[in-house]
C-alpha cells in the first residue's frame, strides 16, 4: 500500500524495505573496511611500541655505564 511521506513521494513498503537494506549493506561493507584499517594501524603502532622500548632500554644501558665510568674516573 503506498504512503505519502513528508516529501510527498509514494513508496511501496517494498520499495522502502529495499532502499533500507541498501544503505544498510553500504555501512556494513564500509565498517568493514574501517576494521581492516584499524587492523593494520594497529600493527604498525605495536611494531613501534617494540622499537621505542628498544630505544629506551639501550639508552639506559648506556647512561648507566657512562654514569659508573664517570663515577670511577672521579674516584681515581
């Protein structure tokens, strides 16, 4: 049974259901896609989370036995 809506255009409750499921699927794919994305982003920040601890772990390395050369240079 058509029906007017606020535009003043028919639809067909079938016609409707249709364009629904169409905007719908169109999400869906879309929503998919920002997954995949998100997927692959996360990936990268997680491989630069690695090399930042790398970083921080050999740069404390480093000033820690600066630090006890220092300390044994004054000693001497």
């Amino acid at each position: 049974m058509p029906t007017d809506n606020e535009n003043g255009y028919k639809f067909k409750a079938g016609e409707f259901q249709g364009m629904v499921k169409t905007k719908l699927d169109g999400i869906c794919k879309e929503m998919a896609e920002i997954k995949t994305e998100i997927k692959s982003i996360r990936k990268r920040v997680d491989g630069n989370r690695l090399k930042i601890a790398g970083i921080g772990a050999t740069v404390s390395l480093i000033v820690t036995i600066l630090t006890l050369l220092i300390k044994e240079l004054m000693a001497g």
